[in-house]
C-alpha cells in the first residue's frame, strides 16, 4: 500500500518539478533590480516551507510519542526530522548563493540566517544523539524531549524575520502579510506551486524512511532472535 | 545584467535539484544495504533452524 502511494506521489511531483523548472528557467521574467538570480528564490523559499513542515511534523510525533508510547511516532519524528535537514540545507545554501551576488557576500550574521543555522545544527544534534542511545526505549524517550526543546528554536527562526529587521528579506507571501501584496501574485503562485512539488517530493522521502526505520527495526529485532537462537 | 547574476542563478538552481538528487541516492543506497541486511539475516536464521 505504501508503495503504491510512493508511485502515486511520485507520478504527480515528478513531473509538476520538471514542468515548474522549464517555467522557472524560461518563462517567468526576470527581476527587474535583481536579474536573474531572484530565480533561486522559487526554490529557496519553497525548501524553507518544506523543512518547517518537516520539523513541526517531529515535533508533533514526538509529543504523541511521550503521550502514546507508541513506537509508530519515534519512527515518524526522525523520519521527518531527517527529510526536514535535506530541505534546510537546500534552502540554507541557495540562501548563500543568492546573497553572494545580491548582498556581496556569502553569509551574513542576520537574524534569520543565524537562527536557519542553529535549527539545522540543533536538528542535525537530534540524529546524532539518536545513535549514541542503544536502547531503543530509552533512545525514542530522549530524543521525544529534545525534539520537542528543540521545535523552540524553529518557531524563533519562523518569526526572526518579523521581531528582527536586519538583512534577509522580510515576509512576502500574502498569507503572512496579511493580505498586502509585496511581490506580484504571478510570482507569488510560482511560490505556491513549486512550494507543492517540494512538498510531495518531501512526502516521498518522509514515507521511504519510514519504510526504511520499520525494516531496520524489523533487523534489530531479528539480530537479537538470531543471538538467542546460538 | 552581468554575467555573474546569470551564472549564480544556474548555481542556485543547481545546488537545489543537486542536493535533493544526492539526498535520494542516499536513500537508495541506505535501501539497497538494508534489505541486503534483512536478507542475510532471515538466511542465516532459517539455516540455524
């Protein structure tokens, strides 16, 4: 069954991915200040979008983990937890080509950027503990609690460009400027769009974990039968 | 417009569809090794049997 989702998703985000890189390459204009660079902007902001779904959806797992004690949620936290790293950093690092040719350097101390980095690195921080615990019990307890300190950080990345106005951009998507147009809405639907072809490609990844963290239970669980069996 | 703004643009675009390719071969590769693992392990417990 989840396979088939898997083909399912990949049928539709596949091909939306291709379709909105040809429009993004040769159809939408360019910026007028900024050239042809703004483009990297398509999939900046839309990774950005993807990896804050990723690590809002661990920290809800996390908390039904501590609630339910159900393996299931451990298994969904570093499932997306891990696909939420791979957007941050493709969102992290088109940020530094981007500002490498729109602000003359490659990063900048900015309040976003800066706390972009440390949710990356707090997260990264997640995996990592993970396989320092053994116990798999103990191991889904932990890192529950730190995944859930650590969503703090993701909220003060979120509002960073809001209670601090320094370098990056502030918001531009209506839905966060309360309805007041900052960029033009045909840019704006390119966001929306390409922001869901990121999205399934996520899910894509986030069930292929998934998949994969229940085969690798699956071996601990037959490498302790097998060390019983001698 | 310089040539630079064009070329970083391509860099920008790159590195997304890059890391993402690279992402999902990591993935692959974790599957592949995986069921290797599964399968050596179900044999090895079957022949003990």
């Amino acid at each position: 069954m989840r396979t088939k989702v898997i083909l399912a998703l990949g049928a539709i985000g596949l091909p939306l991915l291709l379709r909105n890189l040809y429009v993004i390459m040769f159809l939408v204009p360019d910026d007028l200040e900024q050239g042809p660079v703004y483009r990297i902007f398509y999939y900046h902001l839309p990774a950005f979008l993807v990896a804050m779904c990723g690590y809002i959806t661990a920290m809800a797992a996390s908390v039904l983990y501590l609630v339910k004690r159900d393996q299931k949620y451990d298994t969904i936290a570093v499932a997306a937890t891990e696909t939420a790293l791979a957007f941050a950093a493709v969102n992290l690092i088109t940020g530094m080509i981007w500002g490498r040719i729109s602000w003359g350097i490659w990063w900048a101390w900015d309040a976003r950027l800066t706390w972009a980095l440390i949710s990356w690195l707090v997260y990264f921080g997640y995996l990592m503990l993970r396989n320092a615990i053994d116990d798999p019990t103990e191991r889904a307890k932990n890192t529950a609690v730190y995944s859930i300190f650590a969503s703090a950080s993701v909220a003060v990345t979120w509002k960073a460009i809001e209670w601090w106005r320094t370098q990056h951009p502030g918001p531009v998507l209506s839905i966060r400027t309360g309805g007041v147009q900052r960029i033009d809405p045909a840019m704006e639907n390119m966001l929306y769009i390409n922001t869901l072809a990121l999205l399934l490609l996520g899910a894509i990844f986030l069930l292929v974990r998934l998949r994969q963290e229940e085969v690798q239970r699956e071996i601990d669980g037959l490498r302790r039968y097998a060390h019983a069996l001698n | 417009m310089d040539e630079r703004n064009i070329t970083f643009m391509f860099y920008g675009l790159a590195v997304a569809w890059g890391l993402l390719a690279l992402y999902a071969v990591l993935l692959g590769l974790r599957e592949r090794n995986l069921t290797k693992q599964l399968d050596t392990l179900k044999r090895m417990i079957e022949e003990k049997k």
